[in-house]
C-alpha cells in the first residue's frame, strides 16, 4: 500500500477508536457491548443505552463533523495564503460569531438552538468584509492583503465584543458558555442543520483541490495552467467561510485544530491538497473528539469545555512540532 494510503487508513481507524471511546467514556462509563446494542438493537428501557442514543451519539457527531470541517479549512487556508501558520480565524470567523452571539440576547435570542444560526451568519458576513477589504486593490484577494485585513478587522470586532460585555453581565454569562468551546447539550435537530452544509463544502474542497494547489505553487504557474485564479480564491474562501462558520456556530470557537491538524498532516503526506484534505479531516475530527473526552474525565463530576482542552492539548502539540520539527514551506 502506497505510505500516504497508509498514513490516511491509520488516520481512519484512529477516528473509529475515537468515536468508540466518545460513545463509551463520559461522567459514566459505558461498556462497548452495551453501545453496540444501543446503536444496532435499542431497547429503550435500558437506561444506559438511552444516554448512548439521547445524549453522546449527537455529541459525537457534531464534535466529528466539526474536527472534519476544521481541519479541511485549515488546510484550504494555508493553501490559499501559502502560510504554513494560518487557520480559519484569520478571515475573522471565530470574532464574527462571537460578536453575533453577544448581540443576540439583545434581539431576543436566547439558548443554544437560536445562537447556532445567529453564529453562523455572524461568521459569514465577516468573512465577506474581510474579502472585501482585501480584495480592493491591484493585487485583489491576494495572501499578504487577506492576512492583513483579516488581522485588522478581528482586533475591531473583538474590541466591540469585549465592550458590549462589560456593558451587560447577563450577556456575559451566556457568551462565556459558549465562547469556551462546548458539545454539552448537543440535540439530533443540531446535526441536521450542519450535515448538509459541512458535506457540501468538504465535496467542494476536495473537488477543486487540484486548482487550488496550482495556485499554491504562484500565481504565474497557474496561469500557465489555464486556472482562473480569482475564481480559485473566491470559492476557496467561501468552503473555508462555510466549513468554519459551521463548526464555530455548533461548538463554538475552537482553536488550534484548524493550525495544527494540516500542519501535522503536512509533515506526513506532503503538499498534495487532495490527500491533505483526507489526512486533516480525520485528523480534526479525532483531536476534538479525544479532547471532548478527556474533557469528560479530567475534572469529575464538572466538565471542561471542549475548546479548552483543545486549545491546551493542540498548542502543546504545535509548539512541539515547532520545538523539534522544520516549518513545512508552502
């Protein structure tokens, strides 16, 4: 079997353990026969089997798709900027839903089923100005341009963010929930919204991959290849907008994956796009899945929110890598 085949079923079967230990592992324990039988023979009197199907099936499901999501506009964004070190938050994602969750209470919006789409367009619309910004000019959507705008436009937003909760405590205590990064609470009705939409833009990615690694190479080794690179940046950005929006919206502003899953998996499968892609979604989903677990578990009976773990277990990563590995160079 070729090594990135290999790299990419190992990245599999680690998403399979993963989703086994999400299902089975929380507050209590659940012994792998007993998930099985709640996933392929439910009984609904059995109490455990109904924590498996009520409450971690949905958990684990959102915190896969949103690893997945993470990790594929991770590594579309250091693709497009060709910067080994970008992530999704550089178009002003994660600031965007922030700010859309702290003015939802406002307008009356309250509650995690409300704040999912409130999120999502507060994503949307501020990686739409970000492009905007950067796009104006001769050199329109290029990488330098898009990483500045980016920079700028975040500190705004987070410094309008920050005023509006000093300015309001019961804000505050709604938004600190959701800022920590959290899959408590996760409902069925929250995967159907975000099924549709993370498949989508990962078939997308995936699908101009190959023009997007054309323009990774310069821009003048595009054009020579008949790519339209404005197109190219343009779609790009709205994947990356679409997948990041999607799992910021569902499980809040989730740091590190989208940094340090494409850039690990770099390390292991090389530049080609298609097979980053594969190798970061596996990657993604398991990192946030194993971190939503020993999030479970570290500090019993309480929990420690997703994004917490993640950022303290994928920052130790990505300063290791950075410790004893060379940057890989796009």
């Amino acid at each position: 079997m070729p090594r990135r085949a290999l790299i990419a079923t190992a990245a599999a079967a680690a998403l399979v353990i993963a989703v086994a230990l999400s299902l089975a592992i929380g507050s209590r324990s659940i012994d792998l026969g007993t998930v099985g039988e709640a996933l392929f023979a439910f009984n609904p009197e059995d109490p455990e089997q109904l924590i498996v199907r009520e409450l971690r099936v949905s958990r684990t499901v959102i915190a896969v798709l949103a690893g997945a999501a993470l990790g594929i506009a991770g590594a579309l964004m250091q693709s497009l900027t060709r910067n080994p070190f970008a992530d999704p938050g550089l178009l002003g994602i994660n600031a965007g839903a922030s700010l859309a969750v702290v003015i939802a209470p406002t307008l009356g919006i309250t509650g995690f089923a409300a704040q999912v789409p409130v999120a999502f367009v507060g994503a949307g619309i501020a990686a739409v100005i970000v492009y905007a910004i950067g796009a104006r000019g001769a050199a329109a959507g290029a990488p330098v341009r898009l990483a500045l705008a980016g920079v700028a436009f975040t500190a705004l937003i987070t410094s309008i963010t920050n005023a509006v909760l000093l300015t309001n405590d019961a804000t505050l205590d709604q938004y600190r929930l959701w800022v920590a990064g959290s899959l408590t609470g996760r409902q069925s009705e929250d995967i159907t919204t975000l099924i549709p939409i993370v498949l989508v833009a990962i078939g997308a990615g995936l699908l101009f991959s190959r023009q997007l690694q054309a323009v990774s190479l310069g821009e003048d080794t595009a054009r020579a290849l008949g790519i339209n690179i404005t197109a190219t940046r343009v779609i790009t950005i709205i994947i990356v907008t679409l997948l990041a929006a999607s799992a910021t919206a569902a499980a809040g502003p989730i740091v590190f994956v989208g940094l340090a899953v494409p850039h690990v998996a770099r390390a292991l499968v090389g530049a080609s796009l298609p097979w980053l892609l594969v190798v970061s979604a596996f990657g993604g989903a398991t990192l946030v899945l194993v971190c939503d677990v020993i999030g479970r578990v570290v500090a019993p009976p309480s929990e420690i929110g997703v994004g917490i773990t993640t950022a303290f277990i994928g920052g130790l990563i990505f300063a290791i890598m950075a410790r004893r590995m060379k940057v890989v160079e796009l």
